[in-house]
C-alpha cells in the first residue's frame, strides 16, 4: 500500500511554472501579527488583536552551472529590480500531481551561497509572498 503521507523523495518545487532543479528543502513560515490590548489598572492583557498576516519562505538546492537564476526568471536584475512582476511558487507531491502549498506574490528576497571543501556549491533563497494556501483552499 502506498504511503499518503508527503516525502521528501515525492516532494517538487516550482517557481513560476518552472520546477527549480536539484532543490534540497524548502521551508514556509506564515505568522500571524497581533497586538496585546493593554490598559491601564489592568496587569493582564484584554485580548490580542490581529494586525497583519506575513508569508516568507526558503529553498536551498545546489547550484548548477549555466542556469543562473536571472535566466530562470528567479532573480531579476539590477535594471529590472524596481519593476519586476510578481511569480507563483508551489510545492507538490510530485506522484499524485496534489499540490500542498501554493504561494502567491512571490518575490526573491535574497540569496547565499556556500562551498566547502569535499562539497557541493548550495544556494539559499529568500522569499517573500502575499498569500500561501494549502491542499484545504486548493481546488
């Protein structure tokens, strides 16, 4: 019996409609902001109240000669900074075809990367996003 629960064997990455090659993590973080409503004569706090909604992520993956990110429509460049449009990034399960998080707004935020002897060249990306939706919004 095959196994339903996502793997990391079974798990792709795309950016744009692009599967990002040699990707080797990704991680999502969705936070919630809120305020502590505090008020005078009164130690504890009244409520929290929400004040904003934050989607980042990261994907590391090894870097490959001859596929820059700019030619990936990743990362733009310095002249197209200001002006460059927004992508798509999902994570899916790659058997089934589901996907189980889809981000949208997505914008490249930063990037590093690392080499070490007896290694493999690795990148990190940073990302921002608008919205991110799971397998529970997504039709």
């Amino acid at each position: 019996m095959a196994s339903s629960v996502p793997s990391g064997s079974r798990i792709a990455f795309k950016i744009g409609n692009v599967k990002v090659a040699f990707a080797t993590g990704v991680s999502i973080d969705v936070s919630y902001g809120t305020v502590p409503i505090q008020v005078l004569d009164q130690p504890d706090v009244v409520e929290h109240v929400e004040v904003g909604y934050d989607v980042s992520f990261s994907a590391t993956k090894f870097r490959v000669a001859g596929t820059p990110l700019k030619t990936l429509g990743i990362e733009p460049t310095l002249d197209g900074l200001l002006t460059r449009s927004e992508l798509q990034a999902e994570v899916y399960d790659r058997i089934s075809g589901k996907t189980l998080s889809r981000l949208e707004g997505v914008k490249l935020s930063g990037k590093s990367g690392s080499v070490n002897a007896r290694d493999v060249y690795n990148e990190t990306l940073s990302f921002v996003a608008r919205k991110e939706t799971d397998e529970f919004d997504i039709e």
